[in-house]
C-alpha cells in the first residue's frame, strides 16, 4: 500500500512540475510575441494585434498578401519587414508605401 501511494505522490508531483515549466514557457512565449509596429490606430493589423498579438497579425498580414495575389499584385513579409524569419519586423524604407498599396488591392481597410 505505501508502494503504490509513493508511486501515485511521484507521479502527481511530477505532472504538477511538468504543467508548471510548460504554463510558464507557454507565457514566455506569449509575451514575445508583443506587437512593436501596429499598436495603435484602427488599420487591420492594429486591430489584430490588440486581438492575438504578433500571431494575430501575421494571420492577418497573409490574409491581406493573399487576397492581394489574387487581384495581381504580389507581395511578401520581406515587401514591408527587414527580417521576418528572425522575428525581427523592423520595417524597410519602403514598407509605409508598400504597406498603402498591400492595403489598396487587398481591399482590406
């Protein structure tokens, strides 16, 4: 009997700590993925961005880049972000012009 109760406390301790380090990981991660760029204002992003965060908007961004494709006109996360691959979406020159025109054929305001 006390066999089977150490077994059962080692396992209830071990799926305790396993939930606790998986919560917290799963909150580090959330926090990383503030917005920097759109966090004000009502255009799609922002508004996504106050939704899900960076996932959210990403969501969103690929939505627009795709009802863009459709209408001919052609864009990538690289048209507007320096390196998007790094999670680092510090825009490029052109991104403000690229981003208006994104906007204007995906007809997503």
């Amino acid at each position: 009997m006390k066999r089977r109760f150490a077994t059962l406390a080692t396992l209830t301790l071990s799926l305790a700590l396993g939930s606790a380090v998986l919560l917290r990981a799963g909150g580090a991660a959330a926090g990383d993925e503030k917005c920097t760029i759109a966090v004000k204002g009502s255009s799609v992003p922002a508004k996504a961005c106050a939704k899900g965060g960076r996932t959210e908007a990403r969501k969103v961004m690929k939505t627009m880049m795709n009802s863009a494709k459709k209408n001919g006109v052609n864009y990538t996360c690289e048209s507007c972000h320096q390196d998007p691959n790094a999670n680092k979406y510090d825009l490029t020159k052109d991104a403000v012009e690229n981003y208006k025109k994104l906007q204007a054929a995906s007809g997503m305001k």
